[in-house]
C-alpha cells in the first residue's frame, strides 16, 4: 500500500489528490458471482486494483481427496459450471493415463464432439453477457436461445443441462440415443445459421466498438508472466492452443478443422472477436467429428471396470484445453480408490490476475469492460 | 467511410421488424409442459420391491444424502429339515434432495435395479427440509420413469439382449438335434450359417 491517506467512502466527491479505496462486489451484479476488486481510484481513474478472490471457495481439492475417481467427476465438472464437459475430461483423462488405459474410438469421437458442443454453449454465455455489460441488453436473449437449442441436445444425451456427468474413466456412461446424432447436427446448423447475430449486430455495432477498441490492451508479456491462457491469451497474439499443440481427444485428426484464432491487439475487441471466431470454429468441429462418427464402425463406447478402481502409484499432468483456457489436473496416486493429491489448475484463476496490470491507469467507466473481456467463470477461480 | 446519420437505428429497428414476425421461441410453462428427453435427471424414483437393502446406493453417494434403515427378518425354511433364511427388510428409504447433486451414482451402482430417474421436475418446496423425500413419495415417482431411448445403430449391443440372444440360441441348438428334418443332414453350410445367427 501506498503512504497516501486512504478515505473509504461510498460515494466520490473527495478533495483532489486523495486517493479512494472502492470496492466493486463481491455482491456486484458486473462481477458476475462473488469476485470482489479492491480499486483504488485517483478521480475517476484507477491507480492499482487487487482482486480479492475466495469468496466461493468450497475446497475442491480437498473434497477430491475423499472421493473416488466416478465421485471426482461429480465434483470436478462443478468449478466450472459453463464448461462441465471439459472439466470431467481432465480427471478421466488423467486416471486414464495412470491405467495406460485405451478408451474406444466411439467414445474418443463421441467426447470431443461433446467437448467442442460444450465449447459453443460456454462461449455463447460470453457473447450474451458482454454486450449486456455493456449495456446492450437484446444480445443475451440471441445467446440463451441458441443455447437452449445445444442444452437440448446435451440434455438428451447426457440427462442433464448444466453438469453432464456423462464422462467416465474408460469412456462415457452410456451410448447415444437413436436419432441423437441427427439432431445434434440440426442443431449446430440451427445455431450456425444464427450466428450472425453475433457477427452483425453485435460486433458491428458501433457504441460496442467504441466502448472495446482500444480499451485494456494486455501484451503478451503480460500474458506469460500471468499464466493467461485461452482466447484471452490468444487475442493479445499468444498463438497456443492444447487442440493443436498437445492435441488430445481426436484433435490430432481435426487438425485441417481446427483454426487457432489469435489477434495482436490485446483489447477487449480482440478478446470478444477471438471468442466469436472459435465459436464458429467450435461448430466446424462439431460437424467434422459428427461426419467421423457417422463413418466410424459400430462398437462399445467405455469400457468395463473393475468393482473397486484404483489408480496406480505415480502420478501425472492432464492439461486440456478448456473453453476459458488450460484446466489441468496433477494427479497423484498412492495407489488407494481415492487419489492422494488432485491438484486443479484452473484458467480463469490466472486470467484473472491480470486485473491488476490490466486495470491501473483506466478510467472507472471501463472497468466493467474490461472485467467482462476475461470471461471468466466465479467457481473457476475460487474452485 | 462517413455513416448516415441514424442508420445503426434503423438496422437495428430492421432487426426488430424481422424478429417480430417470427414464431416466439419461449414456452409458457405452467401453461405447457416442456418435453423432456427420458433420459433427464429430475427426480429419483425408488422401486422398493427391488431393493435389497445393499446399502450402495447410501455408501457410493458423493454427499451422503440417502438414508436407510432396515431390519433382518428370519424366514422359516421352507422344506422340513432346512435352514431358517434371514432377509432385509426395508423400514426407510429417504433422499434429501436439497444435498443431491444429481449425479446418478445410486442409480448406476444400484445392483438390483431399484433406482431410476425420472423427468419428473415439479418439487419445489418452501422449507429445505421438505426436500427430504420418504419411499412412498418416491414411489410415486417410479410410475413417472419413462422408458429408456433406443440406442444409435453404432452403439454396442446392449448386455441384456447379448445375454438374451445366447441363451435363445443354446436352446435352439438343444432343440435342433430333435427336429427331424429333411434339410437337417449332409448340409453343412446351412448349419454354419445358424451357428452365426
């Protein structure tokens, strides 16, 4: 802290050169969840912020330490509650590295077909919140509606809208429905054929451009010494993508499918449009893996396990490269049912230590610009 | 390029006349029901004729929110001379559904096939602790469980039909020896292709 005097009061008005402690939330409807961003403000400009993080934590971790491998996924696909697909993947593909456990080609395929549509309906979130902090409140309607049209399909398959609870160690819980594959493609074409919305009315508009262009340009400096990942990353020119340069999954096979979007500007333009470009991308896989799905012949989709599952002693890494960024899992197994140590790395935790490089020297006005450009989800950084 | 004044006003207003004459997209819900998929995670139902009293479902709950209590009853033998047989007998079946997560474990470890989901969805209740549903009220509930979808025509064989179909053929193979048919013998290309089937 700095030696100035500090005067924490709730509306501004105080003399010239005094600094103003304000705190934004952690109840503050801009923070979408319980973030709270101690800011200290000179006028209306910010001279430092620190996040204050923690409100939400619920001690995943620990939880995981007393739970078996299917009891983690229960608990894993909860941190972060807009990408609960890509969460599960994490832990299973850990416990199957440890197994040296080969999981079916129906299951692969299947899997990121589901993680790509998770993909979508997580980025639709985003583009339906932004523009509303921004004070344009048609767009959210597009994007629930799309998402209504995926969470259908997700809903079908799995039983469930938000936390899927569909993958297991050695592939899925059980097969598709009949027809199932049918209208997941209807429905990506419904959602694609929409998708303007965001390209048009969203983007094009001119007082969501002048409130983004330009405004908390993050380097890619930053980006490193933070740990950024995702499209956050990638719209400050950081070209790295877990799809292409670890690819797990199939991505391997996607690879011509596959489109890294990066920009260079590091604004909150660049992030919104790195988030449209791999939505539209997302779909494109989702197309290609139901194509391969289609061509694939029949067979089981998991595999069977043993009564009580054990992962061997040892231990490793599984990154995977989440809607909102890396979500690795470091798993380490004393050879007991539960693991010994699951550590969670999660994106928008270092996303959003950003903030404080981010946030000095902008005015009061942007900052919720800038919050909502690192799409971040409350649970993911609190775990 | 210099924009026409208030040209973003009336692409915008376009958008509004176009979405207007479309068909709303929201359900009115009390009104009318949504269409749930049966595979949807509403509500537990309990079909206690089933249940062993295993306890599984209550041990491999990730939050602990089922209970169960239960006592032994013994059963006379059956046959003179025989032994006396103890069985569970069911007095509590309960799921606080203000713990569930929704997960499905006791539906999946379940062994006996007592535990379903149901689509069923309207539960609400003013007080939390209304949410701790008895077997009866999960009974009622069984009668709502739809039946499961049919599989993609790439999907695995479920087990039971696997199960079903060996056992049909080892009984049509019994059978086969005492037809007497006139095809039966010196054909040994037919009775490959049955041995596939």
């Amino acid at each position: 802290m700095t030696p100035t005097t500090e005067t924490t009061v709730g509306i501004g008005g105080a003399a010239e050169s005094t600094d103003m402690v304000l705190n934004i939330g952690p109840q503050h409807p801009s923070t979408h969840g319980v973030l709270r961003l101690k800011l200290v403000l000179d006028g209306e400009r910010i001279t430092s912020a620190e996040p204050v993080i923690g409100y939400m934590h619920r001690g995943a971790e620990k939880l995981f330490e007393a739970r078996d491998y299917r009891q983690i996924i229960m608990l894993a696909n909860r941190h972060d509650w807009l990408s609960a697909f890509s969460n599960e993947l994490g832990v299973v593909l850990a416990v199957e590295r440890m197994l040296g456990m080969e999981v079916p080609t129906r299951a692969v395929w299947t899997r990121t077909l589901l993680a790509e549509l998770n993909r979508v309906l997580n980025h639709l979130m985003f583009l339906g919140s932004y523009p509303l902090e921004l004070g344009g409140i048609t767009p959210v309607f597009y994007a629930f509606r799309e998402r209504e049209v995926l969470q259908n399909v997700m809903e079908e398959v799995s039983g469930g809208r938000m936390h899927y609870m569909f993958n297991r160690v050695g592939g899925l819980k059980e097969d598709l429905p009949a027809g199932w594959t049918t209208r997941a493609r209807g429905a990506v074409a419904a959602v694609r054929s929409r998708m303007d919305v965001f390209d048009d009315l969203v983007l094009g508009n001119e007082i969501f451009r002048g409130r983004t262009r330009g405004v908390g340009a993050l380097s890619a400096e930053a980006v490193h010494a933070y740990g950024v990942s995702g499209p956050v990353a990638r719209a400050s020119g950081v070209d790295f993508d877990l799809r292409r340069d670890e690819p797990y999954l199939a991505y391997g096979e996607l690879q011509d499918t596959l489109k890294v979007v990066t920009r260079t500007d590091g604004d909150c333009l660049a992030r919104f449009e790195c988030l449209l470009a791999q939505t539209h991308n997302a779909l494109d896989l989702a197309d290609a893996c139901l194509d391969r799905l289609a061509e694939l012949a029949p067979g089981p989709v998991n595999q069977r396990l043993p009564k009580v599952l054990k992962a061997p002693e040892g231990h490793t890494y599984a990154w995977t490269e989440n809607p909102l960024g890396i979500n690795g899992y470091y798993l380490v197994s004393k050879g007991e049912k539960t693991p010994y140590r699951l550590k969670l790395r999660s994106a928008s935790y270092n996303n959003i230590q950003a903030l404080a490089e981010l946030l000095p020297g902008t005015l009061v006005a942007d900052m919720v610009a800038i919050l909502g450009s690192l799409f971040f989800v409350v649970g993911d950084i609190d775990k | 390029m210099a924009p026409v004044p208030g040209s973003g006003l009336a692409k915008g207003l376009a958008v509004t006349l176009r979405t207007m004459t479309r068909k709303t997209v929201t359900e009115q819900y009390p009104d009318a029901q949504p269409e749930l998929p049966p595979r949807t995670r509403g509500v537990i139902g309990l079909f206690e004729e089933n249940c062993t009293v295993c306890m599984l479902c209550a041990r491999e709950c990730p939050d602990w929110c089922i209970y169960i209590d239960s006592h032994k009853e013994t059963v006379p033998a059956a046959t003179p001379g025989g032994r006396d047989r103890s069985r569970n007998v069911l007095d509590r079946f309960a799921i606080d559904f203000a713990l569930c997560m929704y997960c499905g474990i006791c539906i999946e470890v379940c062994p006996f096939d007592a535990l379903f989901w149901s689509p069923e969805f309207e539960y609400a209740e003013t007080d939390i602790r209304d949410l701790t549903h008895e077997r009866d009220k999960l009974r009622e509930w069984m009668w709502t469980v739809p039946a499961p979808p049919a599989l993609d025509p790439g999907a695995e064989e479920p087990k039971e039909l696997a199960a079903a179909r060996k056992a049909a053929d080892k009984l049509a193979a019994q059978q086969q020896p005492d037809q007497p048919g006139p095809d039966h013998p010196g054909q040994p290309d037919e009775s490959g292709q049955e041995g596939r089937t």
